[in-house]
C-alpha cells in the first residue's frame, strides 16, 4: 500500500531482519512491536504477533511488515542519504519473550532493544544475515521468501 496523505508518504513494506541468539538454549519471541526513528522523528511502525523460535546458536531470519510513513521533508531527506550511502536510522525493538526447554516457556519476559544509528545501505550491516546479499557478496533478492 503506497499512498500520500496530509503531507506524508505511507508504504507497507517487508522488513528482513536476522536475529542472532548466541545462547546455549532456544528463546521464544511471541510478540514484536518496534519503531524506526530518522533524525529522532519516527518514521515507521510494526507488529508481529507470530511466534518465532530462535535455536541455540543459531541465525533466524524473520519477514515483518513495517509501515513506512515519514513526512515528505523526511521522506526526501531519507532518500537523499541513501543515494550518498549515509542513511542512518534508530532502530527501538520490544519483544515479549521466553526461554524454551523441550518446547514449552520455562521463563518469561519483557525486554527492548535500541540499536542507534544502524547504517542500512552498506554491505556489512548485513554481517549475521543468513540471505544471500551477507558476506558470500551475492546481492539480497527482496522477491525471495525468506523464513
């Protein structure tokens, strides 16, 4: 859905993110609500109400819809660093979460990540990505069903 109301741009758009649990136990996420900031404004949204199981050790790709809607100023500001390779936005992830042990929630919480000025249009910020675009140098197919 693309559509421009009262001075600002809307997209729905899937997002691919990779979680990397380095633990020696699978954790469970069973809701994920975050916010993406450019220049400290918000400019998207999401929600994920799915369970995800994230196994000991292991790199999890996950597909979420994130509603894009930034102002136009920011809409063309976003545009403008990404052409010069310099996008920087704040990621702010809640997630209600659990620890699993033979697929049942022994222990439940809450937690929040803030990840500050992640530099979305360079190779590298792809590091713990299981696509295709990561360290193997392929590019990232966004047509290709990830999860």
């Amino acid at each position: 859905m693309y559509g421009l109301a009262h001075g600002r741009l809307s997209a729905d758009v899937d997002l691919h993110l990779s979680f990397y649990n380095p633990n020696r136990f699978t954790v469970r996420v069973e809701h994920i609500k975050g916010t993406i900031l450019y220049k400290n404004e918000r400019v998207a949204t999401l929600v994920y109400d799915k369970d995800i199981l994230f196994p000991a050790g292991s790199i999890t790709d996950a597909v979420l819809l994130t509603h894009f809607s930034p102002s136009a100023i920011n809409a063309i500001g976003m545009y403008q660093d990404h052409m010069n390779e310099r996008l920087l936005l704040d990621v702010h992830l809640s997630l209600r979460t659990g620890i699993s042990l033979f697929k049942q929630t022994m222990y439940a919480f809450n937690t929040t990540y803030v990840m500050e000025r992640v530099q979305v249009d360079v190779p590298d910020s792809r590091m713990y990505c299981k696509c295709k675009g990561s360290p193997s140098g392929l590019p990232f197919d966004p047509f290709r069903e990830y999860g």
